[in-house]
C-alpha cells in the first residue's frame, strides 16, 4: 500500500498520489440507477494530484474548529438529520420527520460535534470520519487547510484503483468477507451490524485500494467540488471535467453506512447523488485534494 504522509500541519490527514491517467467515466456494466445520470460510461483524463487517504476525521475538523472558531450551517442554523436509529436527543428535540424518507429525523441541536443529537458527543470518534458538514463547511474547511475538494472525476478515478470498468473499489465480486460499510438486514429497521457498524466506522476500516484510497464507497457520502447535473455526461468535456458552471445542488459520492440493495445500491465507483450545499447529515462527509 502507499504511504500515507500528512499533507500538513492544519490537515493530518494521510496523502496517496493519484496519477495522471484516461480512465473510463461511468457505469459501464449496468447497475447504474436511472436518473443519477451515471451513463454513458466515457473516457475522461485526468490530470495527477494528491488526494486524503481517507475523509477528513473529527480530530482533524475539531483542530480547524479550535483554531478559527468557524461555526457549521448546522450549528447556524440549530438543527440537522439524524437517522432515527441512531438518535440521541430527547423527544421534545426531535423536530419532524420527511413523510417521504421517515428514517430521516430534525434533530436540533445536531452538528458535527453531536453527530447524533444534543445527547451524542466525539468521545470515542477522533478517527472517524466528520458528518454534519454541509458543502459550504466543507469549502471553510479546505480554504483553512489549503486545499480543495476533488472532482466528481478525480474522486471516482481514484475509487477505482487504476481498475477499468468495475463497479466496486475492489473489483466486481465480495468474496467471503465485508468490504465496506454498508448496511445488513431490513432497511430501515433492522441493522444486524454483519460488517461492525451501525453508523459510521473509523476511516482506516476494511481494506483501502490500490491507490491506497480507504472507504471511497460506503461509510460516508463525500462531497465534490461540482455542481450537480444528471445529463453532463452527454457533453462532459473530454480533460479534467469540472462538472457544470452552475446549478442548485452539489454532487456527493460514494454511498454512505445506510445503504443496502433494497434501498440505495450506491456504494459503487460509479454512483452519485446531490444535496444542497447547505445541507448537512449524519451520512456525509468529505474528503480533500492537495492545490497544486
Ligand atoms: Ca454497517
Ligand atoms: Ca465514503
């Protein structure tokens, strides 16, 4: 596996190289859901640079948060989602639920440092990747660090580990053993917790790529520098495609420790789904590249 160096004192997260390559862009093999606009799969360059080994943790957001006293959009705005499995708030805290996805909880008093509820804290998470940052967080974060966040190309050229048209970090098959965490049992009920983890796991779980890349799918979704769009695969630019110029919500990657075939099967290389760049969950985080 590569080594993993720190990029620098404000960012003590683990560097792996990725290098300049043509890579094929896409779901190639066909799980790719209709509508998140994962097709058609297409050769895209680009060009080498340095990404975290793993997404950014609570450690190193607590030293970001100590040092500028940044205050999250959750925070600002007092409230944030909490899975309601992994709740720990009193009642009069839960906020309301979305009657589309009820698993789905308001919580106030939700951030990044009560991951859970205004009853959770870190104590125990230092290595575990950071949620309840919004893609704007994300941004105040890497401005600090001196860094950026990775393309929706470069993050899935380095989820794939120099593999040409395979769905999974790791190739196309699980073997014996869990890979990534994911959730086993009844979604959204029942966790049998096969793989460890309810909720999220310290971000050198499993085993990374060949890259040296930890936990590109599963565990947390992680935001990319993009705007979304379903159809920029139509007319992507062929050389380090930036996404769109403009749009409403920000592209995520990856999956997160809540999906399951019966309900998101997007813990693949190829998967993606947006969110507001205000918003902010307990599934997702982010991870950074080194400017150049
Ligand atoms: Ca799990
Ligand atoms: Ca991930």
């Amino acid at each position: 596996m590569p080594s993993a160096a720190p990029a620098n004192g404000r960012h003590p997260v683990g560097q792996v190289s990725i290098p300049g390559q043509t890579f094929l862009m896409g779901d190639s093999t066909g799980p790719g859901n209709r509508g998140d606009g994962e097709t058609p799969a297409h050769p895209v360059w680009v060009d080498a640079f340095r990404l975290d080994a793993t997404s950014v943790t609570n450690a190193a957001f607590a030293r970001f948060v100590a040092a500028t006293g940044y205050r999250t959009e959750s925070e600002t705005f007092g409230y944030s989602a909490v899975f309601h499995l992994a709740l720990e708030a009193d009642l009069e805290d839960v906020l309301g639920q979305p009657p589309r996805i009820p698993w789905w909880l308001g919580v106030r008093g939700a951030d990044w440092a009560h991951p859970g509820g205004p009853r959770s804290s870190l104590v125990g998470l230092d290595d575990h990747p950071v949620v309840q940052v919004s893609w704007n967080d994300a941004q105040a974060y890497c401005a600090w660090a001196g860094r950026r966040l990775p393309t929706e190309a470069e993050w899935e050229c380095a989820a794939r580990g120099g593999l040409t048209g395979r769905v999974y970090p790791w190739g196309d098959e699980w073997g014996d053993r869990h890979r990534c965490n994911i959730w086993q049992g009844v979604f959204p009920t029942v966790n049998t917790r096969e793989d460890g983890w309810l909720t999220t796991s310290p971000v050198e779980t499993f085993e990374p790529n060949a890259y040296g890349v930890w936990q590109s799918v599963g565990n947390v979704w992680e935001w990319c520098s993009d705007w979304w769009s379903e159809g920029y695969y139509t007319h992507s630019p062929g050389r380090n495609p930036p996404g769109p110029a403009a749009g409403d919500q920000k592209s995520m990657r990856g999956g997160s420790y809540l999906c399951h075939d019966s309900y998101c099967n997007r813990y693949r290389n190829s998967a993606r789904a947006s969110n507001t760049p205000d918003s902010s969950a307990a599934n997702i985080g982010f991870r950074t590249v080194a400017l150049t």
